[in-house]
C-alpha cells in the first residue's frame, strides 16, 4: 500500500506542478547532493550538531550519505544482492583498537527492499502554512502533524525558490516538534539545516570502496536499521519513528514494568532522547563508543543523582573539543 503512494507521489512530485491552496508543492527531482546539519537540541547541556552530506540518485536506485564531514560514509545500492545493500565504512573502537576502519553491510529482504535515502521528507500530506523571512529572503513553510497515541508531531520545511514563486525550491530548513499530550510538554525536537543544494551528482560517487570486507552491524538485530541508515529516522514523518519502535525491545530485554501510563511516556520520551543521543556521539567516531544499557530510559537528573555528578554527556563534550 504504502509503496504504491510512494510512487504515485513520485510521478506527480516530477511534474512540480500539485498546487495545494494555490501553491506548488516543492519538488526536490530525481537526482540532487545536499550538505546538512542536523540538531538534537535538548542532548547534553548545549545539544548536539552533526554534520552530514548527501547524493541522491532515484533513477539509479541509489544514495550516498555521509556523516561528520565522510568519517561515516554510507551507502545504500538497491541494484545489490537481491533486495538491495547498504554499505557503511566508519571507524570503530574496541577493547583491542581505536578507531579502526571497518565496513559493515545490511542487506535488504523481500519485506524491506533496500532504496535510496532522501535527505528531504516526502511532501505528502504537507500544507501550505505561510510565508517567513529566512535570513533575508521570503521562505515558504509547509507544515503537516502527526498523531499516535499521546504524541502529536509537528514537521516543519522551510523552502525558498531563488527564481520566483514557480520556480524549483530549494530546501532550507526542516523542524520536527513533538507534544506529549498526556504530560504537556514538548520534550522532542530536532531540526536540520540544508546548504549547498544543487540538482547534480557525480557517479562515481555512489561507488563503495572496493577490497574491503563487510561484515555484519554489531548486535542487537533490531537497532541495525537505525545504524546502516541513521538520517531515515529523522526525515520520516511516520507517527511511529523506527527509534520508537525500539522502546518495546527495550522494556523487554530490561523487564520494565511502569507505574502508570504517564510515567510509561515519560520514560519513553527519555528512551528516545538517549537513543538519538548515543547513536549521532557514536558517529562522531570518538574515541570510544556508548551503548544503549539499562539506563537509556532515565533522566539527565536521575543520572546525575546515581552517578554523583559524572553525567556521561559531559564526557562526551570533553572528548570532542
Ligand atoms: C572535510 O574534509 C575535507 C577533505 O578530506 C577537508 O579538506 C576539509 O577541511 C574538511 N572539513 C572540515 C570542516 O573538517
Ligand atoms: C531498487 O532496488 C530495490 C532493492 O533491490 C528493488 O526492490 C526495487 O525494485 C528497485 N527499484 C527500481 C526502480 O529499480
């Protein structure tokens, strides 16, 4: 069901002619490289900044992303093995070797095809919300919300179509807001930065290095997705992330039972805030790795109480500086 709209939207997106109250809804083609800059703003005391870089190529079947400026170099071939391969070169430190370059592989199965990676959200379900200045020029925001459950999500694209109000747009900035109805707050945020857009890419660009061989994505199975193509999680607009999916298996394997279904939402919300959190240091290519353990559903003040003031994401500043 759901491929058979991606590609409907696909067909229409590469007319760029759907207007939705009057405007054009902003179309990103079939081929284009983008540099971004994705935020977790409430990671750590001042957030968290990763740098990425992007080859689009649908026709081609195919992507590229890089992360922290080519330290994490992904690749994700769809024309590979059966289903489809994603590739990714990163250093990796051990209890034997510091920042050793490995490759890994995910391969895609009949159920989940591996395809290209898109550093933009898909445009569906988006509107037309109003114009905004954008450092100096006029930027169109699109808006579309999300709700499951308790969590209602607001995503927000800021475009700007340099050559006039038909013209190609040229994507700007993108925000996602979570609200928890249930506890009232807004607890998740991100936001990611685009510059350098152009409708090119070179092809030799999508090739992985060869002589190198991959091995499988370290354990547990269920985070491999979310390792091997990390940007998916953030510019979906699914209600349900795949990062979210990943609290069940969680709960599971520490037997979690919560009190009530407030605090349920609130330890989920800290899960997620962890997750993201050790995923993109992890990217970093620090000097060594973090892990999602039994504590991923606590609080930075709880941490902060149990470890007498050693709060790992300070040790995680110190290293990058
Ligand atoms: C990124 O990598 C390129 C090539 O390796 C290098 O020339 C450039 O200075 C790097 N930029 C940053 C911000 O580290
Ligand atoms: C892209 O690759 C996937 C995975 O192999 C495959 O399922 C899909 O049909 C391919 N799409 C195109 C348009 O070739």
């Amino acid at each position: 069901m759901w491929r058979l709209l991606a590609g409907f939207v696909l067909l229409l997106c590469a007319a760029d002619a759907t207007p939705v109250g009057g405007r054009t809804v902003p179309c990103f083609g079939k081929m284009y490289h983008v540099k971004g800059e994705l935020s977790l703003p409430f990671s750590g005391d001042s957030g968290i900044k990763e740098p990425f870089e992007v080859w689009y190529d649908l026709e081609g079947n195919r992507s590229r992303i890089d992360y922290h400026n080519g330290t994490v170099r992904t690749f994700l071939i769809g024309k590979d093995s059966d289903y489809g391969v994603i590739y990714q070169i990163t250093p990796v430190t051990t209890e034997t070797e510091i920042q050793a370059v490995k490759c890994f592989q995910l391969k895609g199965t009949k159920e989940d095809p591996i395809r290209p990676q898109s550093a933009l959200p898909d445009l569906q379900g988006f509107e037309f919300e109003k114009m905004e200045d954008c450092a100096g020029v006029q930027c169109e925001v699109w808006k579309k919300v999300t709700q499951a459950g308790h969590k209602k999500n607001t995503y927000r694209l800021w475009v700007k179509r340099p050559e006039g109000s038909d013209s190609p747009a040229v994507p700007y900035h993108f925000e996602m807001e979570g609200f928890n109805t249930l506890l009232e707050s807004h607890k998740d945020k991100y936001m990611i930065d685009y510059s350098d857009f152009s409708s090119q890419t070179e092809s030799d660009i999508f090739t992985p290095p060869g002589a190198m061989t991959c091995h499988e994505f370290p354990d547990p199975p269920e985070e491999h997705q979310i390792l091997a193509n990390p940007l998916q999680d953030y510019v979906s607009t699914s209600p349900v992330s795949h990062a979210h999916r990943l609290f069940g298996p969680f709960k599971e394997k520490f037997q979690r039972k919560y009190e009530s279904e407030k605090e349920h939402e609130e330890r989920e919300s800290y899960f997620l805030h962890t997750f993201r959190h050790v995923h993109s240091t992890n990217r970093a290519g620090l000097t060594y790795s973090l892990g999602i353990n039994h504590f991923a559903d606590r609080s930075e003040a709880e941490m902060a109480r149990m470890t007498g003031g050693l709060i790992i994401p300070d040790q995680i500043k110190d290293d990058t500086k």
